[in-house]
C-alpha cells in the first residue's frame, strides 16, 4: 500500500511470412501539466519531455527499437 508500480510494456511483432519488426516499449511516464508542452511531446518525442528524450533517442538508436511514453498509464 502506499507503493507506485514501474509499468512497462513490451511488444515483440512478427508477421505471418516470418518477418520480425523492432521491438516496441511503452513506458508509464508522468504528463506535463501545461497542456501546449504534453501535445508536443505525444507529436515530437513520443511522449516524453525534452530532458527525458535526450536519454531515450539515442537508446532506439543503439538497440534498434522504438520507446514511447504514456502518460495515461
């Protein structure tokens, strides 16, 4: 009780012919309150802020995979 939960969700996709596609994160991320900054952030850094991103880009990069954050989570 009183605990909060790390939450993500992770998603391996493949198609009938066999084909892999990148692995797909889904992090629970905490929503800006200025309405304006959280549609920048879910159009132009797939949910996260500007300091947050700066970590995240280059992980997809290094490991192939695509990270989001949902603040709705």
């Amino acid at each position: 009780a009183g605990k909060t939960k790390d939450r993500t969700t992770a998603m391996v996709m493949a198609d009938s012919t066999g084909k892999k596609y990148p692995l797909f994160l889904v992090l629970k991320t905490k929503a800006s309150k200025v309405k304006a900054v959280v549609q920048e952030n879910l159009t132009q850094r797939h949910g996260f802020g500007k300091t947050v991103w700066k970590e995240v880009e280059p992980l997809q990069e290094k490991f192939g995979c695509r990270i989001y954050g949902n603040p709705t989570a």
